[in-house]
C-alpha cells in the first residue's frame, strides 16, 4: 500500500529499467556462455522503445500502469553477420553490451538512492 503511494512516474521507470537491466545482464551471459555452440543466434531485450510509447501519455497513474506493465522482450538477433558455424555472437560487442549495461544498471541505482535521499530529508525537514 504505501509502496503504491510513493510509486511516481520516475520511481516506476527507474523500477523497470532495473528490471530490465537484469535481464539484458543474463541474455548477454548466455550470449558468452553460447560463443562456441554451432549455429547458436545472440539474443538482446527490447525495453526503451516500450518505455518511451509509456512515457509518452505525461505524468498520472495511467502512466505507472502502463510502465508497471511492460514486458522487456527478448529477440532473437537474425541481423548481424555469423561465422560460418552459423553462430553470431561477436564477444567485443557482448562485453561492450555488458560495460554499457553495468553502468547503466549502477546509474539508475544511484538515482533511486538519489530519490530515497531527497524523500528522507524532506520527511526530516518537515518535522522541524
């Protein structure tokens, strides 16, 4: 109940888009995982395009819903070119996707630690 109560539209998009950067960690390990495997694809999650359509209807509660309820997909990655084992997965680019994901992942935990912060010292604040 009062999660819900302190559930904004910036909680909610920092929320999922740590969800979502925990997902994207795991399909990039199993991507690792699967560089040897003949005619294994790499896979990659799809999330900000789904977040910005939900961003899109302004700041209400329509809008947490909509954020609370998108699900980060996983796709198959047909595009890029393969070796001739048929597999795709290219480890310089995994490790870069992981770095990238890494700091994104530890950005979005400061800001939430950020926002925490900022909610203590106005509770604190306004006792005075």
């Amino acid at each position: 109940m009062v999660r819900d109560f302190l559930m904004d539209v910036t909680s909610a998009a920092i929320t999922k888009s740590l969800d979502c950067a925990g997902i994207r960690h795991r399909v990039i390990a199993d991507n690792l995982a699967n560089v040897e495997t003949p005619g294994f694809k790499r896979s990659d999650v799809s999330f900000e395009s789904q977040l910005e359509l939900a961003l899109k209807g302004g700041d209400d509660d329509s809008t947490v819903d909509r954020i609370k309820n998108i699900e980060p997909g996983i796709e198959e990655d047909s595009v890029s070119p393969g070796r001739l084992d048929g597999n795709n997965v290219s480890v310089d680019k995994e490790m870069a996707g992981m770095a990238k994901n890494t700091l994104q992942y530890e950005a979005l935990v400061q800001l939430m630690n950020l926002r925490g912060s900022m909610m203590r010292a106005a509770i604190y604040e306004g006792k005075k």
